[in-house]
C-alpha cells in the first residue's frame, strides 16, 4: 500500500510540472513579426539615369540625401513575398512629396533586385526581387506606403 501511495504521489508531482495544454499551445503559437528596417530609397528611372520619377534606382542604408530630390528615407519590412514600404515625409523633398501627392499609382517598370545585405536584414535567405507592375500609393499622414510584390 506504502509503494502504491508514493507512485500516486510522485506521479501527481510530475504532471503538476508538465505545461497543461493552454500553456503549451501559448509556447508554440508566438508570432515573430519580422524585422523593420530603415533604409534610403533613390527613385527614379535606371534608364533616364535616376532622374524621372517614379521608379527605383538604389537601396542603401545611411541617410537620406538632401541634394538628390528623389532620395527618401524609409522604413521597410518584408513578408509573404511583399515589401511593405513606408515613405517618411520628414526624410523626403517637397518635390518628392508633391510627386508621390499628385499620383495614386507608382509604376515600377522594371525588376529591381535588393542588395543582399538589405535582403539578409529583411529576414530573406535569398535575394528580394521588385517585380514589375502599379503599385497603390498610400497617404498615412506622416508617411506614404507602397506595398510591391516580390519573387
């Protein structure tokens, strides 16, 4: 009788450590929000050298250049093979700004690959893609969005 009781007991003190079935599905159902970074952005047409608006022609990290009219200081992050981008007005000019107000479209003519280093810190194994098409520009108030598809 003496055993049976110490196996009930030691048994009950087991599964009194154990997570009951609430907690473990707590443990493995924590979502990581992938990463959010900070980036340059140069728009601009790669064939007409960067000077007409819209396009894309560069990604870096750093700051965003004051002289260049069509730099922008952003925030990007990426999920689902879609680059969410958020264009912030106080890192932009007021010609860019007037641009990205006046047009509800930007028109991504060709593919435009991130550098790796951008990719990596995006949360991708592999280089990101642009892929090519009209792209919905949205006003936030402190900021644009831009939602582009990715391969």
């Amino acid at each position: 009788m003496k055993k049976q009781i110490l196996t009930l007991i030691m048994m009950l003190s087991i599964m009194n450590t154990l997570p009951t079935n609430a907690e473990a599905t707590k443990e493995t159902t924590t979502c990581v929000r992938p990463p959010k970074i900070h980036i340059v952005i140069v728009m601009g047409k790669p064939k007409y050298d960067c000077e007409i608006f819209p396009g894309i022609c560069l990604f870096l990290y750093g700051t965003f250049d004051r002289t260049n009219p069509l730099s922008a200081g952003t925030y990007a992050f990426y999920e689902n093979n879609t680059l969410q981008i958020e264009i912030q007005k106080n890192e932009i000019s007021e010609s860019l700004d007037k641009k990205l107000q006046e047009q509800s479209v930007f028109d991504l003519e060709n593919e435009y690959e991130i550098p790796d280093d951008i990719s990596r810190d995006l949360g991708s194994d592999t280089t990101i893609i642009l892929t090519p098409g009209n792209y919905e520009i949205q006003d936030n108030g402190d900021s644009y969005s831009l939602n582009i598809r990715c391969r």
